[in-house]
C-alpha cells in the first residue's frame, strides 16, 4: 500500500506539508498598471497545517556587497535564521520590529547563533555602519510561502481547494499583514492585482 501511494505521489504530484496531494500552482502578482511586482511575499494558508516551521528548517540573509542578500526574506514562524557577511568590511545587523526585535553587533564571518524569528510579521533590518542597508524577513504561519520573481511570479506545490492567499510587499510597511487573496488551486495559475 505505501509503495502504491508513493508511486501515484511520484506520477500525480507531490505530498504537501498536511499530507494532502499537492501539484503545482503559479501565483502571478501585478500592480495596477499591469507590471510585475517583486519583491513581493505569497503565502498560501492551508486548513490543517501547521503553523510552524518543522524541524531542520534554516534560512539565510547574507550580507554582500554592502547589501543584504536577498532584499527580502520569506520564513515560516519557528526558523533560524543566519546572518553570513560575505564583504571584507564589518557590518552590524539589527532589527527593532516587533516582530523580532535583535542586534548583532559588529562582526566578519558569520555569527555563531542564528537567529530564530518565531512570530509572524516583518522585521526590517538595517546596518548600524552602513545606513543604505535595508532588508526585511516576511515571517509566515504556514509552510506553503515563496517570493515572486521579476515576472511578478511564484510557483508553490499547494493541495488540491480553496485556500486563503496573503501578498506582502516592501512598500506595505512593516506593520500591514498583507493583502489576502482567494485562492482555487483547480486551475493551475491565480493572479492577482495589487491596488495602489
């Protein structure tokens, strides 16, 4: 029976985070005038999955050419998170959000503990040494999440119904939740326009 199903997994689609059959399903992102919008956040919430991020899960804001890399960082709640710097000079990472407010003081390398951001929300960080520094971690309870490309697009691997959709952006601010979408994942691609 588990080979059966493992089998008809492997032809079909793949197992989502619940157990459900998953497939996947592309999420096009657009402003208002019709262009694509990136960076931008989509997080797709799933009846019965879990909130927080399974065991093993890891994600990585690098620090490189004086910028953080990427610009935005999409998590589920529960993740550590490292900070490498890849520039010879030092940087001094900080964030005062509520969602997690933290402070890594002048350091090379990569700091020893990463961080673990486990609320969900936006931190935005900044470098204490180079103020033109900006990035953020988009901190998500559910494990159906991912970030647009330059196209405005996402594809996630979702079970089969009708799910709740959220897009963040930059622009937003820290402090909105995003913009919740329905989402139908029948058909194979949902699109959605951003207001002004």
């Amino acid at each position: 029976m588990r080979l059966a199903w493992g089998l008809l997994a492997g032809v079909t689609g793949t197992l989502g985070a619940g157990g459900a059959l998953a497939a996947p399903h592309t999420i096009v992102v657009r402003n208002e005038a019709g262009q694509p919008v990136h960076p931008a956040a989509v997080s797709v919430f799933v009846d019965g999955t879990p909130a927080r991020a399974a065991k093993g899960a890891q994600g990585q804001m690098a620090q490189r050419d004086k910028a953080f890399a990427p610009t935005l960082l999409v998590v589920q709640t529960g993740t550590p998170v490292s900070f490498p710097n890849f520039d010879t000079v030092r940087h001094h990472v900080y964030s005062f959000s509520p969602t997690k407010p933290f402070e890594l003081k002048l350091y090379a390398g990569t700091p020893v503990a990463p961080v673990v951001f486990d609320r969900a929300g936006t931190a935005t960080l900044g470098c204490n040494i180079h103020d033109r520094m900006l990035g953020y971690i988009h901190v998500v309870e559910t494990p159906y999440f991912g970030q647009t490309d330059g196209q405005g697009r996402v594809v996630l691997d979702l079970p089969e119904g009708h799910h709740r959709l959220k897009v963040w952006t930059p622009t937003m601010g820290e402090k909105h939740p995003g913009l919740p979408f329905p989402i139908d994942t029948r058909t194979r691609t949902t699109r959605v326009t951003l207001p002004p």
